[in-house]
C-alpha cells in the first residue's frame, strides 16, 4: 500500500500510536484515510502551505516538527478509532493526552509568523 502523507509517514504514525494500537488500525491502509486531512488541518490552522513547502524542500528542523505535528494527529485517531489493544483505557487516554499536547504545541511553533520566518531561512 503506497504512503500518501506528504510530510507525515506511516512509520511515524506507528511509533506514535505505540506498540499497544491495533494493527489493523495503524496499518499504512488505515493511516492513509487520515494523513491527507491531517496534514490540510495543519495547513489550515498555520495560514501556510507546508505540504508545498515541504516538496520544495525544507531544512530538517522544520521537517521534524511537520513529521511529529502530522504524525501526532493522525495517531490520535489511530488510538481512537480501537483502544482494545491498550492494557485500560486510561492507558489510552494518556497517549491521547500527551499526543495533543505535542500537536498543539507544535502548531503554536508553525503558527507563529517570527518562527515562520526564522524556518523558512534557516
């Protein structure tokens, strides 16, 4: 199955998610239906078209925050959508936590038009 994430790969969404998320669910199949919207919402929420930006070529800070933002979203879902693989779901709850944290943090480092600038260059 082909990866379709533009900044946001499936063995990234994996590695978020842990090893306790469904197979089925972190699957590169089941990730594909997520990562492109995942990485629009990104898009949407910066003003900036990373997804264009990333294809043109950015340095590597600016690549790993995308990867871990994208990645971050689209794991939440993983975990959402079968927590049966979690010893409680307050294991999965926790992941979620610390998943959103890290997404919503690393939008405020994309939104920010200074830290934009200071990327872009760097």
């Amino acid at each position: 199955m082909a990866d379709f994430g533009i900044y946001t790969k499936n063995a990234d969404i994996q590695a978020l998610a842990g090893i306790n998320a469904n197979a089925t669910s972190k699957a590169t199949a089941a990730t594909d239906i997520y990562v492109l919207t995942v990485e629009s919402a990104i898009n949407a929420a910066t003003r900036y078209n990373w997804s264009d930006a990333f294809t043109v070529g950015l340095n590597a800070d600016v690549g790993g925050i995308l990867t871990e933002t994208g990645a971050a979203a689209c794991a939440i879902k993983v975990i959402t959508s079968d927590m049966s693989g979690y010893s409680s779901r307050g294991e999965a709850e926790s992941m979620i936590t610390v998943l959103r944290d890290t997404y919503l943090r690393n939008l405020q480092f994309l939104r920010k038009i200074k830290t934009q600038t200071f990327i872009i260059k760097a």
